[in-house]
C-alpha cells in the first residue's frame, strides 16, 4: 500500500499540462497548444485531448499522426558572451563558445557574435527556431548598445540609419538612437557579417565596443557576463508567437554569418 501511495505521489509531482508539454517539446507556444487541443488534433493514449489535461512520463501524445516526445527536451539558453569567446563548433578553437558553456545538452547558436562583441547570445538544440529567427527576410529585430571612438553626431546617425554600403549591397534601413557622446543603440532586422562595425568603418568611425542587449522580446537585462538562463515560459511563448508565421527556410546545420 505505501508503494502504491508513493508512486501515486510520484506521478502527481511529476504530471504536467498538456499545453505546457507541447510547448517544452518544442511543438508551439501553449496559446497555441489549447488551440490545437480544442481542435482535436492532439491525443493522449490514442484518445482525444482534452483543454487543462495533465499528462505523466509514459503517455503517447500526438499532434495528428505525429508522435510528441520530451524525450530530448528542447532547451532554449540565454547566453552573455564575453568578448573573447568565438561562436563557433569547431571543436580545435580552445574558446569557443560551445566548450565555455559546457552545457550537458548538445545546443548550438543562434545568429553568432564576432570575437570581439559580446552579450546576448541564444543557444538552444531546436533547429526549427534557428531557422525562423534568423532567415533575414523575417526581419526579426536585434538590438545593440555601441561605443565609437569618436563624438556621435545627428548626420551620423541619419547615415546609419538610411542605410550603408557595405559588402557589395545596402544595409537596409533600421533604428539608430545617441544614448552618449560616444554611445548610440541600433536595431538591426538583417545580419550580415560584422555589420555595425562595417557600417561605423564606412563612415569613420571604430566600435571600441559593441554589446546585444535584446533579440526580439529576449533581453539581457541582469544576466551576469559569462553566465546563462533558461528562457521563461512566457519568454518562449511570445517568442513562438512572433515566428509562428516566418519562413522555415533551412538554415540549421551551415555556419550562420550574422556577426557583429
């Protein structure tokens, strides 16, 4: 009997909601887990799903045909890179960026930082997210703190933001803001490669430093240099809210150029 009870208490602890499984699972967000489960496109135990279930280790979720496993659980990272570590997998270069992290989840980066930058950096095991945040034609937004080593002025930042020629095309048009008398923020929806410093080289000017501090609705906020987080649950959820639409177009897997 106490067996029966402590297993009973196991399960209990470890039962979770249905749309909060699809979404650890990497399926969707749980807005949009409800809604295929109202749908009754989702089934447990081969018997149609229904809005607040819990589901416990052992049980057959579908989506349609399709088997959903936690099995190999998608881990999404928010990562402050010191200046110093390279986004690489190359298992040769000493700092990269996958043996500083040491996570025990094989994950990689999504949309790399030069060297010499630093910040926000999301690492995850989701190829699918890869490909939807960082197919430039999505125009996802990322934002950067820099510093030059010269006075930031109104024609400047009018130039910055019009757009630069750089790498045999035009920087599209983006957000430029002076924050110091040698700091400005930029919000980027393209990434090519070491693109501020190019754009700020084009006009003049050195990056002496240059910090993400947010990608989409993902910021940077408090993390420490060097540390890392799991993002939210209601990070995630906004996060799969705004790529529900983008272009899936494959990128997973080849050497992404969207340095800064």
């Amino acid at each position: 009997m106490g067996n029966k009870i402590e297993q009973e208490y196991k399960e209990k602890q470890e039962a979770v909601r249905l749309n909060k499984y699809l979404s650890e699972a990497g399926v969707c967000s749980r807005r949009e887990a409800d809604r295929l489960i109202e749908s009754g496109r989702v089934t447990v135990d081969g018997k149609r799903a229904e809005t607040g279930m819990k589901v416990i280790p052992g049980q057959v979720v579908r989506v349609g045909k399709k088997v959903v496993s936690k099995q190999d659980e998608m881990v999404v990272l928010a990562v402050n890179k010191p200046a110093g570590i390279v986004c690489t997998e190359e298992r040769r270069e000493r700092n990269s960026i996958v043996r500083f992290l040491n996570y025990p989840v094989r994950v990689t980066y999504v949309g790399r930082l030069d060297k010499d930058s630093r910040g926000l950096l999301l690492m995850t095991n989701n190829g699918d997210i890869i490909n939807k945040m960082m197919r430039a034609g999505n125009c996802h937004e990322k934002e950067y703190r820099v510093t030059v080593d010269k006075a930031v002025t109104p024609e400047f930042l009018r130039r910055i933001a019009e757009g630069i020629p750089i790498l045999d095309t035009v920087t599209r048009p983006c957000q430029a803001e002076k924050i110091g008398k040698y700091t400005f923020s930029i919000i980027l929806t393209q990434g090519l490669n070491r693109q501020i410093r190019r754009m700020c080289e084009a006009l003049g000017y050195q990056v002496k430093d240059l910090i993400r501090i947010r990608i989409m609705n993902i910021e940077l906020g408090s993390l420490r240099e060097g540390e890392y987080r799991k993002l939210t649950d209601s990070e995630l959820d906004c996060l799969y809210e705004q790529i529900k639409d983008s272009s899936n177009h494959t990128v997973w897997g080849r050497k992404l150029e969207i340095g800064r």
